[in-house]
C-alpha cells in the first residue's frame, strides 16, 4: 500500500503514528499495548507495566545476569567481530552479503535522525526499551574498543565479496508471504565461483533447510 503514497505523505504518516497510538492507549485496547517496548517483551518483559520505569529497570539488571552478549543492528559489523573474537570463530565464518536489506536511496528517503519530536515520542512509547539498549550500550563500547582495528579490514573485505558475487539486486520469494530483497549472481563466474557465492546468498528458510537437512543425514 505505502508504494501509493508520495514521500511526504509517508514522511508525515511515519511521524505522526507514535504520537496517535499513544493516544489509544487506553484499557478498551489492551492488544495495542504490543505497539510498545518490542525488545523486552520478547525478552519476557510483562506489556501491561504501563511505562514504569522502577519496574524496566530491575528486569534489565536481571537480564544482565543471562546475556553474555547484546548484539546493536546499527552497529552490526562490529558486533560480529566482538561475536568472532568471543567464539574463536574464523573470517568466513563471519562473511555475509546483507539480505532484505533496502538500497542506500531508498533509506535516505525517510531519514529522520534529526526530527527530535519524532524521536520524543518514540521514547514515550518505548521506555522500557530505551533503557534496554541505553543499559547494555555501555558494555557494548568497552567491547567495540577491542575490535575496533579490524572493522576497516573487516567492512573492505565484506564489499570485496559483494562486488565479487553480486549481478543485481532482486526480489524474491522465501515462502508463501515472505518476499525479500536478495541477489542474482554475476554471469562471468565459473561454476565454482557460482556455488560458492549463492551459499552466502540464502536466505534465513533456505539456510535452516541445509542445516536442519545436515543433522538428519548424521
């Protein structure tokens, strides 16, 4: 549907929908209070603590005592070579070609970092969550400092690979009302090179068919 709508329509409708949903936060509704704080409910957090900040806190403090590690998607790069210096993983093991993942002119489209009123009312909805990930940035940079050196390498390395790989950019099918934005590899690549490039290629339902396939073979 949003294909139908100008830019700055979508613009003032990805504004304003926090400020709206926060207004129908009322007891009628409970199911809307699933807009709010996705990360930590997912993590158990109750959705009904109605932004008590006491309350997030203390759970958050109990998470830390089970996660040894927080992965941040803005930091993602990053995040795998701390995930790689912690495992004793090897280099391919943390090779990838991003998958779904929009062209950059698509991204600067609606680019909001700057609209603070937006930004208000994201928090105002999700207190729980910012201080979920205010809570564990702090390790998360101690962490960073370690790496730090190899991230340069690491993200030349990751283009090499795509421009090596990758034809062009396509959508696709994953499974019955999972499309995606994948890859079709470059013409000129042997056989070898083909293989080896579409491994990196798969997406999230064709990686867990090899390895769920893999185990029941052994």
């Amino acid at each position: 549907v949003f294909h139908l709508y100008s830019k700055e329509r979508l613009r003032k409708l990805i504004k304003y929908f926090p400020k709206n949903l926060i207004k129908l936060f009322v007891p009628n509704f409970p199911i809307l209070h699933l807009f709010r704080d996705p990360n930590m409910f997912d993590l158990g957090y109750p959705n009904n603590y109605d932004n008590k900040i006491k309350k997030a806190r203390d759970y958050i403090e109990n998470l830390e005592k089970n996660l040894d590690f927080v992965m941040y998607m803005e930091y993602f790069n990053t995040s795998l070579l701390i995930l790689q210096r912690m495992l004793c993983l090897e280099d391919d093991d943390i090779d990838y070609l991003p998958m779904n993942q929009s062209p950059q002119d698509d991204k600067n489209k609606f680019d909001l970092k700057n609209d603070n009123s937006l930004k208000k009312d994201i928090y105002r909805l999700n207190t729980a969550d910012h201080l979920l990930y205010k809570h564990f940035m702090g390790p998360f940079k101690r962490y960073s400092s370690l790496v730090q050196d190899k991230l340069e390498i690491y993200e030349t390395n990751l283009q090499n690979l795509y421009n090596y790989c990758v034809g062009k950019r396509v959508f696709k099918v994953a499974y019955v009302g999972r499309n995606y934005y994948g890859y079709e590899p470059r013409e000129n690549l042997t056989e070898w090179e083909k293989i080896a490039c579409q491994d990196h290629m798969k997406n999230e339902h064709e990686q867990t068919k090899d390895v769920c396939g893999n185990a029941s073979r052994h």
